[in-house]
C-alpha cells in the first residue's frame, strides 16, 4: 500500500517542478503490535454503548526514501491516544 498510494500521494503533492522527485526505496512495517489499556465500556442514559480505550504502539518501521537525491530516512514512530 505504502509503495502504491502513499508515494505518489507523496509527489503529487509537491509543486510541479518537484514532482516525480521522490523515490520510495524500502518500507519494512516492523513487527511491533499495539498495547490497549484503560479500557471501559459504558452505557448512556440514550442505551447507546461507548468503548473508551488508550493505544500505544511504538513501531519499529524502516522508511528509505530519496527526495532530490537526498536520502531521508524513518526508523521509529511512536503513537499513544
């Protein structure tokens, strides 16, 4: 998906003159899983049902790319909400 939609995503996004500039080379996802915690599960005065949870996830990606034949490079995100 990354390979397919987010880099050409990626370049038409540029001004004219830049686009086609960058070049996808590797896209690992890693391994790493989310964590979910402080979970509840609550019920509205309405019946409606509301799931609150927090997510963790601490990603051991590896991102390689080129723009303008500059490497740029990702190595780790890190997400929590």
């Amino acid at each position: 998906m990354f390979l397919e939609q987010i880099g050409p995503a990626i370049n038409d996004a540029l001004p004219s003159i830049l686009r086609g500039s960058v070049k996808i080379e590797k896209t690992t996802l890693g391994k790493a899983s989310p964590r979910f915690c402080n979970i509840s599960l609550q019920e509205r005065e309405d019946k409606a049902i509301v799931l609150e949870m927090s997510i963790v996830l601490t990603s051991d990606l590896d991102v390689q790319m080129r723009a303008m034949h500059i490497p740029i490079g990702l190595k780790k995100l890190e997400f929590s909400g």
